[in-house]
C-alpha cells in the first residue's frame, strides 16, 4: 500500500530555530541522501542514510533552516479548515507525511510522488481548480489501488465478504456498509492517512455485515481483529 523505504532505525534530536528549539525525528533507511519534511501537527522528520553522522544531519537542518520556518509558520498559520485540506498549492498529504508540491508548466498532466516531494506538472494555463482536481483523480486512483489490496485480504482474515466497493468525498463519516448490498464506501480523504487508517475503517465496515450496529458486540468483534482500534480513531482525529 505504502512503497517508501522501510525505517531501519529511528532517533530524535533538539535543534535551535531561532526563538524555539524543536525536536526532529531522525528515521534513518537505506537511502542515497539527507530529505527533510514537515508533517501534520508540525512534526519535523529527516530520512537520512543509515550511516549518515549528527553533524551531518545538523548541518542539513542548518542549510534548510528558512524553508523550515516557512513551512512550520504556514502550517500554524493555517485555519482550521485549511488545515483539514489533504491538497494545497504546496503540498500534498499522503498516507500521513506531507509531501512539498513543486509545479512545473507542460503540455499535459501528470502527478509524480517520491521521497523528495511531490511533482505536478499541468498547461501553463490550467486553473488552480482543474490542478486540484486533477490530483484528485490522482489519488483516488492510489486509494482505489490500496482497497483492492487491503479489503481481500482483511475479508480473508475475518471470513466476510464484500460485494462491491466505492470511493467518493463523504462529509462527515470515513466509510459506510450498506448491508442490504454489501457495498462499503470509503472516504477519499483516508488517502491522507496513516495506513492502518485504512485497515481500521476496513475492518470497521466488515464488522457491520455481522452486526449492522454500534453495540459491544460490534466493538468486540472489531478489537478480536484489530487490538488496536481504539489508539488509531484517536489518531484519525488528527486528520
């Protein structure tokens, strides 16, 4: 569901920004190169090679000190509706890291996500509204690709089935299961999730083809599937 490079080992470190001294998660993978990212509540990550040193990491963070305070002043300066937005004109937000958006001008669409950051290319003359939605699409079609993994096999895991599944914009749920059909629903915003996001709401809907209710024994039947569920709707909260 999540191609990036798997985290080998992980540590935090203080660095001094001026008025603040902020801690940085230091994720250290098998990687080429230093990339720094802001992620949601403000949290700084740095992905460096595995045998990369603190003073080197020190003076990455030092090289890109004024596109830090940029970003860390734009996301407090966000409202709270903007700050909901899995898309913005700088950045996309994709299974839970913020991705810095860079648009090139040329000749047709086209969406390319890395551990860099993210590039949208688009006619110079597009709108900032057919960009938007062109991403859209973009990520609907990663979503719609991650369900058609993850939904299989958690219907395996707890011997249900699914007749059908969609994808659309909801407005105040993350999914919904239809028990007359079969059919579950899936919020497109879970695309700017944490990836076990998507399996809770997964085993969420699955749990009400058994029982078409919020009883205990629905929330029983979820947590002898996944333990954790509880921990991670606190963390949908954040989204």
């Amino acid at each position: 569901m999540n191609h990036r490079t798997r985290v080998l080992n992980s540590e935090t470190l203080q660095f001094d920004l001026g008025a603040q001294t902020i801690p940085v998660i230091v994720e250290r993978k098998r990687i080429r190169h230093i990339y720094l990212y802001v992620k949601s509540a403000g949290r700084v990550v740095i992905s460096a090679p595995v045998g990369s040193t603190e003073e080197e990491i020190r003076r990455f963070l030092t090289e890109k000190r004024g596109w830090l305070e940029k970003n860390l002043r734009n996301m407090r300066e966000q409202t709270p509706k903007e700050a909901e937005s899995y898309i913005t004109e700088e950045r996309i937000l994709l299974w839970g890291e913020a991705h810095p958006l860079t648009y090139l001008p040329d000749k047709r669409f086209s969406l390319s996500v890395r551990e860099q950051g993210a590039v949208l290319t688009a006619p110079p003359d597009s709108s900032r509204k057919a960009r938007e939605d062109f991403i859209k699409k973009q990520l609907r079609m990663r979503l719609h690709r991650a369900v058609a993994i993850r939904l299989p096999f958690w219907e395996g895991q707890m011997r249900l089935h699914a007749r059908a599944f969609t994808i659309r914009d909801m407005k105040s749920r993350w999914g919904s299961c239809n028990t007359g059909t079969g059919k579950i629903t899936f919020h497109l915003q879970l695309i700017s999730m944490p990836p076990e996001c998507l399996d809770y709401v997964i085993v969420h809907e699955l749990s009400h083809l058994v029982y078409p209710n919020h009883s205990p024994a629905f929330w029983a039947h979820v947590a002898a599937f996944l333990p954790a569920y509880k921990e991670i709707r606190k963390r949908m909260k954040d989204y």
